[in-house]
C-alpha cells in the first residue's frame, strides 16, 4: 500500500497548508501534494543519475500545469483537451524556476525536470502563490541535491493591512500585490507590482513575507527528516587545478586591462575578451595532441577570470565597463510619432538598448478573452514584448515566442497598467519591438510605453519610467557596489538584477533577482533608493520629448461613447432577435455593444466619425428616455381611430391625442386633420400613475382663439374612459366607451 507522511502549516487566520508525500506519484524521485482549502498541487522531481557529456551547466526544466479538470470544466477548443501552456502558467514556471535554479549545487549537472500540476481548484485560493513551496517540499523529500529549502508566498496590502496568500477577490481591492521566493535566510527573488508605493512600504511588504517563508522552510526540515531523506553522491565535474591556476596566471591581467581600456562598443568588448582567451588556447596548444586540451574547462575557468576581473574593476576603482560611475545613466534619445500610420508610436534609445513601440486604440470588440483554469475575464490593456534575434547580432529565425519574452512584457504590462485612467473607453495594445539589446530591454519598453502612450492621446494618471539596478559584492568583506542602469555583460556577472518603475509618487511594478547570500535589507534599500533617483533621471529624459498626452487622437483613430442605461432598459434596446440594435447600427453605421455591469447597462458606441455616433446616440436615448408631464415631444401619428389619434412620441412609447385635444375648434373626424405617418408636435399632459397611459394635446401647444370659450364651443372633452393609450402592436379598432 503506501505510507504518508503530512505536515501542516498554520497561516495564523484560521487557514492552513497540508503538505502530504508517499500517497502519490512514488516513482518519482519526489513528490508532494500541496493543499490549502479545496486548491491541491501535485509536484514532482526527477533527476538524471548522471550528467550527459560536456555538459557544464544546471539544465534544469520547470513546468507548470492546470487541469481544466481541476475546476470541474471543460477545455475550450474541438480537441477538448488541454494543449500549450498559457501565458499564466508560464509565468508561474518562470517564478518558481528563477528561485530554484541558483540554489543547486554549482557542480551538479543532471538533467533535472520539476512538474507541478492544478489537480484540484478552489474558489478561494490562487494556485501560483503554491507552487514554489510545492516544488521545494518535492525537492525536500527527493535525493536529489538542492541547497533549500524555500518557499514562495503573495503579499498583498488590503485596506493597509499585509496579508499572505490573500484570495482572488481580496487581491482584487489590495494596492500592493507581490510575489516574494526566499530560503530560511535569504530573499531570492521578487516580482509583482504596486499602486505608486513607497521604496519603504515595499520593503516592509518583503520582511513580512520573509517571515512566513521561514516557518515554510521549518516544516519541510521536519518533513525531510521524518521521511528519512539521504542525497546522492554525484561527480559532475572533472577540474583540472594546474590548468586552472595557468589560465589565471596568464589571463588575469590582461582581461582587467581590457576593462579598464573602457570599450563603449558592446560587440568590439566581447571580441576583446574573446580574443585574450582565444590567444592563451592558441599559446597553450603548441606542441600538445588535440585530445590533450580541453576546451571546455579553459573556457569555464577563463570565465571566473573575466568576471572576476570586472568586478574588481569597480569594487577597487568605481568604473564601469564604459567607464560610467556606479550611479551614472547610459545616453537617453527619443522621438515621438515616428510610424504614421500608428495610433501612437515612439522610439526610446538608453546606451545600446533600443525599443520601437507602437500603441493602437481599439473598441470593446478588441478586448482579449482569457480563459483560463482559475480566471475567465477580460482585459483591457494588452502589451506584447518581441525580441528578435537581430537585437544582439544573432543569426537566428524566430520559432515561436519565448518565455523571456512572455515575462518581459509580463513585466513591462504591470507596470503601465495602472496609470491607464478609469473609464477609459479604449482598449489598448502596446506593441514593443527590441531593436538593440544590451542590459534593461523590459524597462526601455516601460519607457517606450509611456512615450506612445502619451503620443496617442492617453491621459496617463502620471508619465511612468523604469530602471535596471545591479550589485557587485566583495566576498569575504562587506563591500559592495550598487550599479544604476546595467549592462548586459553586469546582469550576467553582477550578483542582482532589480528592475523597478515607478512615477513621481510610487513605485508601480518591480522584478528583483537575487544571486548572492546574505543580502541585507540594508544594501536592498539602497538600491531602491539609488533606483527611484535613477527613475527620476529617466523620467526627465522622457519629459523633455514629450510631456503632455496629446490634444486630440488621430484622425485614424476610432472615436467611442460610452452610455450607462438602467439595467431594465438594456432589452429594450437590443429589441426582440436583437432587431432594435442591428436596425440602429444599420442605419448609423456606428458599432455598438452592450454588457451589464454592476446592475446598469454600458453602451460602447464606436464609429469612424462624430456624426455617425451622434445619430446612435440619439437613438439610444430616445429609447430609454422616460416622458415626462408638460414636457413637448415631436411624435408620429401611429393609427387613428374615432375619438383621437395614437402618437408615438418616443421609440416603443405612445399616447392618446384625444379628438377635443387636436385642435381649439370643434373636430368631428380626426383624419380630416391629420394622417397616419405625420409628424407632429404634442404636449405631455399626464401620466397616469395606475397604468401608465399618457394623455397629449396639440391644441395646447397652438395659440387659444380671442374671445374662444369652452361652453360656446360645445367641447365634447373625454371622459374619464376616454382616456385610453395603447401599447405599440395592440390592435386600432377599439371599442367606443360608454356615452
């Protein structure tokens, strides 16, 4: 049978995490089922028993699933089955795969692959928040070496209270809405995004999930030794300390030379490095057997030489690769309105990082539709980050999107959205292209954003501007440098990549990777603030192109309406068979939609020009209109009949033109004075309170003859059931009331 083993973790508010292994999935190296309230994971790790063949590198895998199943429904498409993963799930993978990976052991090289799947879905509660401490405890209970464990948590600030793993609707109303991955003693990672918060408030929000993680990190200790786990032994690495102790002798100084000759050029600074190890296997080569030099092993070790080199360069002189200071921002250009046949477009260029964004202003008939396992909505404001392979000189064809780019533009789209003004009418798709890549290709897009955006007309709540920090630390001391706007070569030998934008007042969106122990909440608050003056920089930068949205859209530009009716009135404009709504658009040429929101109808009205959405809008109103006593109404005479005639004065509403309310003078027969057809004008004399019938005049909008009085004219008035009105359909021949 089996044996299983459950610890659970109490969030201190009356919910809590069970974690459960030895049930499920036992052939794997390690699995876990992770639940909390009706919401259960199941992760598993299995990893290679031995390293495939040169290879130097952790090929780690991490995937992440939901099971339509999970939430008791159906896939979507003909196949009925699940296919690629979403962009939600990949950005999942993505957050748990960033924490994991630097914490294997730098030797280890097995092919490792982490599955973690949505078995079963609650209501309230968000699987991604799981998944990392899902993987982690997989890892706990396998033999697999891993230097954890960790955990990963959602902290959201709901009316100024922090709250761990909140639910979908409680993070619906919170203004801080991050995800933090840590071990027992160090954050790892952080992403999420913000409602212009301060560097502080952040940091707050970060030391409160730390806390929490910690108690994670305890209980899988206790799970792993009550299973009783034992790590494999593994050799993944033959070194060879002569050959390492060589390349260093030989190549050390040459390589800091080279970084301190300050090369501008991002591909002339790589040949040159290139070129001092290409030299030293060209040197060592002479007079050995090819079976005898090892290239791979003098390029891992002639890389700790580079990187040690560069890192020294800063931390002992405070210069940079392109001998900028450790605070100083890379050259800024920009230009506004550079495609014309966008809605909005700009180009911003930082050092050798180039974006060309473009922004299109759609109708409601653009939103995208997501469907996924745990969330069915819409959104609104949609930004896709492309990356072509041309941005760093590479000779690639493109074979679909990657995840860096899902989670660039992941990254890029928290931190706009929440500065697109409320009841904007449009739908908006920012589209940034890549053009140059070297270092913050994410927030050069933010950058970018703000630019288009403006340049199309939005009114931003406020400009945002984005920034990439770094951190060189000196091991074995506390030195440590903080770098402002780093460059590729810094993200991929510096020990952090912390990108933040914000606006004038807060923070709006964050991604920190960390790659170091022991990082203090100290150095991490100087970055923040180091960045925020950073931001500043950036956002003047951006001002001076352009600093206001502009006056008017474009002429190409679809203009929108937007109308909210009472709910009860949503039928009547649509019409039976949606008769009513296609007649409008057909005669207007307008598009309209219509969807209930919080117990009112909104109306979008779209069309290419004023005239046609004003005619849509008039028709709409003069559907849901409601009339009014001693209001004037120009109505159309529907049917008459022997005491008067049926006036339409509004779309689906009519009344009775009694016969002694036509004219001043005796009238014997109405259709002496008017036909079926006409259009007149009426008074709105009365609405009867019982059932509604409306009683209209046309003599008491004409002028009252000299001298005119009732008794002389004989006025044979209404009597009380004479007052008819009729609904529209009803039949014209009624029956004469009672004399």
């Amino acid at each position: 049978m089996y044996k299983a083993v459950n610890k659970t973790i109490d969030l201190g508010d009356g919910r809590t995490i069970n974690i459960e292994t030895g049930k499920l999935a036992k052939q794997a190296d390690g699995s876990v089922v992770v639940k909390m309230g009706d919401t259960m994971l199941l992760a598993t790790v299995v990893s290679a028993t031995e390293a495939a063949e040169n290879v130097d590198f952790m090929p780690l895998s991490v995937d992440y699933r939901e099971k339509y199943s999970a939430a008791g429904r159906f896939p979507g498409g003909f196949l009925k089955r699940e296919s690629r993963p979403s962009d939600d799930e990949i950005l999942t993978a993505r957050l748990v795969d960033r924490v994991l990976r630097p914490l294997f052991p730098d030797n280890y090289h097995a092919e490792t692959v982490v599955m973690i799947a949505l078995i079963s879905s609650g209501k309230d509660e968000m699987p991604d928040s799981l998944a990392g401490l899902a993987a982690s405890a997989a890892l706990a209970v396998s033999n697999v070496p891993f230097n954890g464990p960790i955990s990963e948590v959602r902290v959201a600030r709901i009316d100024g209270k922090l709250m761990i793993n909140p639910s979908a609707e409680q993070l619906s109303n919170a203004d801080i809405d991050i995800m933090v991955g840590a071990s027992y003693d160090n954050i790892m990672m952080v992403e999420g995004e913000m409602d212009e918060v301060s560097e502080e408030e952040m940091l707050e929000a970060i030391k409160f999930a730390h806390e929490n993680i910690r108690i994670h990190c305890k209980i899988q200790e206790e799970l792993a030794a009550e299973v009783g786990v034992v790590k494999r032994e593994y050799c993944h690495e033959h070194n060879d300390e002569t050959l390492r102790e060589l390349i260093w002798k030989e190549t050390y100084q040459k390589a800091y030379d080279t970084a301190c000759s300050l090369i501008n050029d991002k591909h002339l600074r790589v040949s040159s490095f290139a070129k001092i190890k290409e030299d030293f296997i060209t040197s060592y080569s002479e007079g050995k057997e090819s079976s005898e030099i090892n290239k791979s092993l003098i390029s891992r070790y002639y890389h700790d030489v580079e990187k040690e080199a560069m890192r020294r360069m800063i931390l002992d002189d405070g210069v940079r690769l392109d001998g900028r200071s450790t605070t100083q921002i890379r050259p800024i250009w920009g230009e506004v309105s550079y495609l014309p046949g966008s809605h909005g477009s700009a180009i911003f260029t930082r050092g050798e990082t180039q974006s060309l964004t473009s922004v299109t202003l759609g109708t409601k008939m653009d939103e995208k539709i997501i469907d996924n396992v745990t969330f069915k909505g819409r959104e609104r404001f949609l930004l896709h980050y492309n990356f072509p392979s041309f941005s760093t000189g590479e000779a690639k064809v493109p074979r679909g999107l990657s995840r860096r780019e899902i989670g660039h533009g992941n990254l890029a789209h928290r931190g706009l959205k929440r500065m697109i003004p409320e009841g904007f009418p449009y739908i908006v798709r920012v589209v940034s292209d890549i053009l140059e890549s070297n270092g913050s290709s994410s927030m050069a897009t933010v950058c970018a954003g703000t630019m288009a955006m403006l340049d199309a007309g939005i009114q931003m709540k406020r400009p945002v501007s984005g920034i990439a920090m770094g951190l060189i630390t000196d091991k074995g001391s506390d030195k440590f440098a903080v770098l402002s706007d780093i460059l590729g070569d810094e993200d991929h030998l510096g020990d952090m990549d912390f990108k933040v934008t914000g606006t004038t007042k807060g923070i709006t969106a964050t991604q920190m990777d960390i790659k170091v122990d022991g990082l203090s909440y100290e150095v991490m608050s100087k970055a923040l603030q180091q960045a925020k003056e950073g931001r500043a920089h950036i956002l003047g930068k951006l001002l001076e192109v352009i600093s206001v949205p502009r006056e008017d859209y474009k002429p190409n530009v679809p203009r929108i309406v937007t109308m909210m009716i009472p709910k009860d009135m949503i039928g009547p404009v649509i019409g039976p068979g949606g008769k009513i709504i296609q007649q409008i658009q057909a005669d207007t040429k307008a598009t309209i939609s219509i969807e209930e929101v919080e117990d009112q109808g909104r109306i979008e009205i779209s069309a290419p020009d004023k005239d046609s959405i004003d005619a849509a809008v008039a028709r709409i109103r003069a559907i849901v209109a409601i009339p009014e006593a001693g209001e004037i109404y120009k109505g159309k005479v529907k049917s008459i009949v022997q005491f008067g005639a049926f006036i339409e004065i509004m779309p689906g509403k009519e009344g009775l033109l009694h016969v002694s309310e036509i004219d001043w003078k005796r009238i014997e027969n109405p259709e002496s004075v008017l036909k079926v057809g006409d259009i007149i004008e009426v008074k709105l004399l009365e609405i009867d309170q019982r059932s509604g019938k409306l009683k209209l005049s046309r003599k008491a909008l004409l002028p009252k003859p000299e001298g005119h009085s009732e008794s002389e004219r004989g006025d044979r008035g209404p009597r009380q059931d004479r007052g008819e009105t009729r609904e529209p359909g009803h039949s014209h021949s009624l029956k004469k009331s009672n004399q």
